[in-house]
C-alpha cells in the first residue's frame, strides 16, 4: 500500500515558527526530503533540525541553485523517483519546504511530479512576508486594502503596474535588482516610506533605512504601503 507524500512549510527561518503539526509529521515520518546545495544541510534542513529526531531516512535534493533550468528539473526528476520509491513501500515522506509550500515553494516542483501518483497532503507554513510585516511592525494592511506580491525580476513596467492598482505591495527576491525597484518606487512617490529587511527570522537578520540601502541580498523584501507610515 502506498503511503502519504508531506508537504511540510516550516517558515522564513526561525524554528519555533513551525506549527504543531509540522513538527508532528517531521517526527512522525520515516523519511524526510529537502532541498539542498550541492555541498552541506540546506537551509530547510537548518530551520527544522531542532525537531528531527535521530534515525530519519534523508534525502537532500542536491541541486546548484543557478539560472540552469535543466539541471534543477534534472535533480527534481532524480528525487521524485526516490522518494516514489519509498512511497510506494509504504513509507510516508515529509518534504521540508522554507515559507509555505505552495507560495513560490520548492515542494510545487515535486508535487506536480507526485501527486497524480500518490496521495499527497499540503502542510501551510509562515512566509516571509508574514514575519517581515511582524518583524518590522509594519501592519500590511486592513480594512479592504489590495495587496500585491510582486518578485522582482518583473520588468519596471509590470512592477508599476501593479503597484498602481494595489494599496499596498511586498516586493521579494530585491537582490540585483534594487536599482530598478528603486527607481519604480521613487517616481510613485512609496521609496521614502518602504519598509525593508533581509534575511527575516535568520542569523543576519537586517533592517534597512531607503537613505541608506545600498545593495540587498536575494532574500529580502521591501513592504509599501499609499498610506506610508500611517498604516491603520
């Protein structure tokens, strides 16, 4: 009889912002997946180690984390196949997934290969866009507010464009791409005012001033709001 494929969501790093049941099913599982560099634990594994109990079977899913589509679809097939194996023997498989699963989440890639095949159950986690608004106590919005989520690879035209038709956005995975984030936010008249952090709920955790930002990691992200600081 073939067993249950877990989606696990255990946060933006820090370990005691994994629900109840996640830690459940990570020490209920017989085997655990995460995606990993090609050297080390990964972040995933990082953020859950502290509720991993000893003689877990476990696969990292070795990839090198580059703009090479082939080779992370290759090392996506390479895992299905071994987690399918064990599923198949009856052995249930918790996938750890950083942030939530289903929300720009490494689990998705292994889902749309698993679940015609296995029963397969969606564990949500804390995003990072949820712990940024918290960290910074910076409310993201109320009442009947839009929000936006918009990655920062999208062109400035797009990025505007949405920001034009929300009341409030998060833009995510700044990185390299300040200097266009920042361009877009300063002709709206939002740079002034955005709220901004990088690594949220990590080590390294920081804050930055817009005057004083000059170049961000690809995990952070910038929170704006038409309202600006008077949030509520």
């Amino acid at each position: 009889m073939s067993a249950t494929l877990y989606g696990i969501g255990i946060g933006p790093g820090d370990s005691e912002l994994l629900t109840l049941k996640a830690v459940r099913l990570i020490k209920e599982a017989p085997v655990l997946a995460w995606p990993a560099p090609l050297e080390g634990d990964g972040l995933a594994r990082t953020i859950a180690a502290p509720h991993i109990p000893a003689g877990k079977v476990e696969i990292a899913i070795r990839m090198g984390f580059t703009v090479d589509r082939a080779g992370t679809e290759a090392a996506y097939d390479r895992a299905a196949e071994e987690i399918a194996a064990h599923l198949e023997a009856g052995r249930d498989v918790a996938v750890l997934c950083e942030g939530d699963p289903f929300f720009f989440g490494s689990f998705i890639y292994l889902f749309a290969r698993l679940s015609p095949r296995f029963a397969v159950e969606v564990v949500p986690g804390v995003s990072s866009i949820m712990a940024a608004s918290a960290d910074l106590r910076a409310p993201l919005c109320a009442w009947d507010d839009g929000v936006a989520i918009i990655p920062a690879t999208r062109s400035d035209a797009e990025i505007e464009a949405a920001l034009a038709a929300s009341d409030a956005a998060v833009i995510m995975k700044v990185g390299r791409h300040l200097p266009k984030v920042k361009g877009v936010l300063q002709r709206l008249g939002l740079w002034e005012d955005a709220r901004i952090v990088e690594r949220v709920g990590l080590p390294g955790r920081k804050v930055h001033h817009p005057a004083d930002v000059a170049e961000l990691p690809y995990f952070s992200l910038i929170l704006v709001h038409r309202r600006g600081n008077a949030w509520l």
